[in-house]
C-alpha cells in the first residue's frame, strides 16, 4: 500500500506540474483540484498502511 501512495503523489506532482504549464484558467484549476483530491487520497492510503503494519 505505500508503494501505491508514493505512486499516487508522483501522479500528483505530475498533474501540478501539468496545471502550472496550462495556458487555460479552468484546465489550470481542475488540474490542480485533482492534483489536490489525489494527494488526499495518497495521504489516507499511506496513513492506512501504517495501521496495518503497526506504526
């Protein structure tokens, strides 16, 4: 499960990076809005794992 967390915030990383080059406004907020969604998802994944290995 943490190496589908590490995956997720690269995906992120990737779609901040993708937002800041768009030349569009909205394409810019959405991809950043998702970007966001997926960094959260990526935390509670991680915070999850954790649990299940016992830390």
């Amino acid at each position: 499960m943490h190496d589908t967390a590490e995956r997720l915030e690269i995906a992120e990383a990737i779609l901040h990076r993708s937002a800041d080059r768009s030349p569009d406004e909205a394409t810019k907020e959405r991809l950043h809005r998702l970007g966001d969604e997926v960094t959260s998802q990526a935390k509670d994944i991680d915070r999850r794992a954790g649990r299940l290995d016992g830390q």
